[in-house]
C-alpha cells in the first residue's frame, strides 16, 4: 500500500484531479499535516489557474472555412465534377437570375477589361517596384500587394478597374515568364461578396467558352471575396487550375492576414508553379 | 471570436474548441501567427475529414491531434528547427527541488497571468506544450496522452516536470526583477515587468 510522502508527481495530478480515490485521500491527509505540502499544493492551483485564463479568442483574421475553398479547385475527379456542376449552374444562373448580383456585373466587367490589358513582356524588377509602392500608396495600409515573384509573376500592369456601385476599382496585372496572364481586381467596400473564396464560374457565357473551363486555351477561372474592406477579384486564363488554386489561395490568406509571404508561403508557390503545367493562351 | 463561415453541426460543434486549438498552437509555434496559420489549416482538416469521432473526449483529442500533426509536419520541412521535440533524459523531482520551490509558497502574485505567460514563452516547445494541453486546453491525462502517443504515466511526468520548469522559470524572473538595476525608479508604480 502507497503510503510514502505524496512526490511532486502526486501533487500535480492531485491538482489534476487524476489521482485515484484512494491515493487522493492519502495526499489530502498529507496536506493536512504539511503546511509547506499545502502551500506547495496552493501555488499550483494558483498557477494552472493562470495557465488557463491565458485563452484569447482565436485570431478575428482567421480565414473562413467554406466548403468551396480550395479543395474543390485541387485536381483528380472532385475537381472535374465540381466544375462541371459549377459550370452548370453558372450558365443556369446566368439566364435565370435576374437582376444578377453587383459582384457578378463587376467581375463581368473585369474580365473585359482583363482581356483588353496588353499583352507585353514581364516589369523589370525595379518598374514592379514601382508598382508595387504605387498600388499600395493607392490602397492604403488596409490592402495587401502581393508579391508574386514565387509564382512566376511580376507585376507588370497598374490602372483603372470596372466601376462597381459608383465607385472605381484598380487592376493590377501579373504577368508570367511564358505569357501567363493574372489579373487582380480591388474595390473599396462591400459588394456582396462573403469573407470567403467564392468561385465565380464562367463569366461570359455569351463569348462561346463558358464550359471551358479547365486548363484549356481561354478558359477562365475567377474567385473572388471580401477582406478587410475590399472587394477582391482574382481571374485567369488558360492557367494551370491547381496553380490558380494554390495562388488564389495565398492571395485571399494574406488578404486577411496583411502581410508579406513568409518563407514557407514563397517555397511553396515556387514548387506549384514548378509543378504546374505552362499556361494556355 | 469571428465564427467559422457555415452553420452546420461540423462547425458549430468545432468552433467551440477554436480558442483553446488556438491556445495550444501559440504553444507550439511560440507566435500568433504561425498559430494562426496551424489553426487555420486544422480547421480545414477537420471540416473535410469523412470520418469523425462522435465521442466527445473522443473529438476533442482528434482536434487537438490533427493540430499537433499539422505543426510537426512544418518542423520536417523546417529542418533547423527539427529538433525541438527532442526528448529530454529523464529528471527527477526530489525532495531537494521541491524545497527550492517553496520560494513561491506565499507570494501569491508572482502567480499571475501575466508573468505566468512570459515565463511560458520561456519553457521548451516540450514543455509549454504539455502545459497547455492540461492547464489551458483542460485535457485529462488519457485525452492528452492520446494526443501525444504516449502512456497516461508519460503525460504524468511531463506535466510535472513542465510545472517544475516553469516554477523555475517563475523564479528566475523574480529574482531578475526585484535586482535589476534597470528597474524604473519613483514612479509609484510597481509592475510585473
């Protein structure tokens, strides 16, 4: 029978409230003949007390979890049924939904002007610079200017997007190596987008390529969300859908979060754009 | 605490252990956001998981699992930090190390959340980890030895030494504070910092 001096293992799990009955009962006796047991015993509940009043509510950034977010845009057979149920439902809703939504007039319009954007070759290092600061200056400390020099995309472009409910967007254009093209669109305020990624189907259903969507030539993906404010539309064509994914992905993480990439972040858009097939165009 | 988008059984029942996932994350990566990071990517896991354990210590420690899992696999891509749950040989509590304890016996605010915390974020991952899966998480020893893959005894020890450690580690920041000659003067104010 256990009858030595409670251990300093004893007394934390009788704090634990993890010892048997029995043996709890002895520590208790214990506690009442020691008065520096008791303190000792004392302190310890003081201090896992503490240790528990240090929960903070989880980040107010964390990203919403939705059951469209990325897994949906990975490849193998999810994929091609989701898109293909996406894409029907996009054209239904296209022809039945009236008035359409303020986000959908907008990205319609973003994709016009994504397709009327000069193709050219890639910003020099020092010309996406410039870019970056300007679109940041534009924006304010509220957005975040992705970096997507990991992905193999520069910032090239910076203008004027579609306007949405009176007010002016801007569009800043990557551009890849190899005439990849990724347009990014942001609109101070809301328009009824969710804090979400939202995949937006096909956008033109009356151009002829609305059901072609996967990696084919000229056929878009769009998503879009709102963070911190903005409105965020992120389109593409004829790119890769898991490197569109992986980089959507990143974009409306670092949205919520308004930081730069960190390391981890960098090496894994430069292993997907490794992996990821040439963009069709 | 935002809540996670949707408002089905899944989610309602995880957002109920977001903060203490949150909680144990920041004690393994030692910063909010990375935490942030490991949360995020747990919550995902476990939303699209088709499997999940009904019981509720059960779920509890499954939740708690995928997050550890999640922040072990960033450690084999971090080689410099591999090593972080190293095992550590084994110590012993004696009777020696209890009487230096006794120094905390009746200052009962140096136990306070606030120098609780900093001395925290000066344990070992091993440590601070089995610390918030008891005290901040509130796991039993079962939930937390599930958890960690280890024997219920193992988990015994380990908080006992983690307690040990930062009672120790409470100590030291005492000492420091009372002694340094860097101390604000004649403000009227005492602080814990």
């Amino acid at each position: 029978m256990k009858t030595a001096q409670p251990t300093w293992e004893d007394l934390n799990a009788y704090v634990d409230g993890e010892l048997p009955d029995e043996r709890a009962a002895e520590v208790a006796a214990a506690l009442g003949r020691d008065p520096q047991l008791a303190e000792q015993v004392a302190a310890l509940h003081r201090m896992k007390g503490s240790v528990g009043r240090l929960v903070t509510d989880a980040p107010v950034d964390l990203p919403r979890v939705e059951a469209r977010r990325p897994s949906w845009l990975r490849g193998g057979l999810a994929l091609a049924a989701s898109l293909a149920l996406v894409t029907l439902i996009g054209s239904l809703w296209m022809f039945l939904a009236a008035p359409p939504p303020a986000y959908a007039v907008w990205a319609e319009r973003a994709l016009t002007s994504h397709r009327a954007w000069p193709a050219g070759p890639q910003a020099s290092a020092g010309e996406a610079q410039r870019l970056q600061l300007a679109a940041q200056r534009e924006l304010g400390p509220a957005a975040f200017v992705p970096d997507l020099r990991a992905a193999g995309l520069t910032l090239s472009h910076l203008g004027a997007g579609p306007r949405a409910d009176g007010r002016e967007s801007l569009h800043l254009g990557y551009r890849g190596a190899r005439g990849c093209r990724l347009s990014l669109f942001l609109l101070s305020g809301g328009l009824g987008l969710e804090e979400a990624l939202q995949d937006l189907g096909s956008l033109d259903s009356g151009v002829g390529d609305s059901d072609a969507r996967g990696h084919q030539p000229g056929a878009h993906e769009a998503v879009a969300w709102q963070a911190n404010g903005l409105s965020v539309l992120l389109l593409a064509e004829g790119m890769d859908p898991s490197r569109f994914a992986e980089v959507s992905r990143r974009i409306f993480e670092a949205s919520f979060q308004r930081k730069a990439f960190d390391s981890e972040v960098r090496q894994a858009l430069r292993q997907n754009h490794q992996d990821s097939a040439r963009c069709l165009v | 605490m935002k809540k996670v988008a949707g408002q089905g059984l899944a989610r309602h029942r995880l957002e109920h252990y977001l903060d203490r996932l949150f909680g144990y994350a920041v004690s393994l990566a030692g910063d909010r956001e990375t935490a942030a990071e490991l949360l995020h990517d747990s919550v995902v896991k476990a939303l699209s998981a088709r499997r999940v354990p009904m019981d509720e210590p059960a779920y509890r420690a499954w939740l708690f699992r995928i997050l550890r899992n999640g922040f072990i696999d960033r450690l084999r891509r971090d080689r410099s930090r591999s090593g972080v749950f190293d095992s550590q040989p084994a110590e012993s509590v004696e009777a020696q190390d209890l009487r230096q304890l006794a120094g905390l016996r009746g200052d009962h605010q140096i136990v306070n959340v606030l120098t609780v915390k900093l001395a925290l974020e000066r344990l070992p991952v091993r440590h601070r980890e089995i610390v918030a899966l008891i005290d901040l998480a509130g796991l039993t020893y079962s939930e937390a030895a599930e958890v960690l893959d280890v024997p219920p005894g193992t988990v015994m020890s380990r908080i006992s030494r983690a307690r040990q450690a930062l009672f120790m580690a409470l100590n030291e920041s005492n000492v420091r504070v009372l002694t340094k000659s860097s101390r604000p003067k004649s403000t009227g104010k005492e602080s814990a910092l």
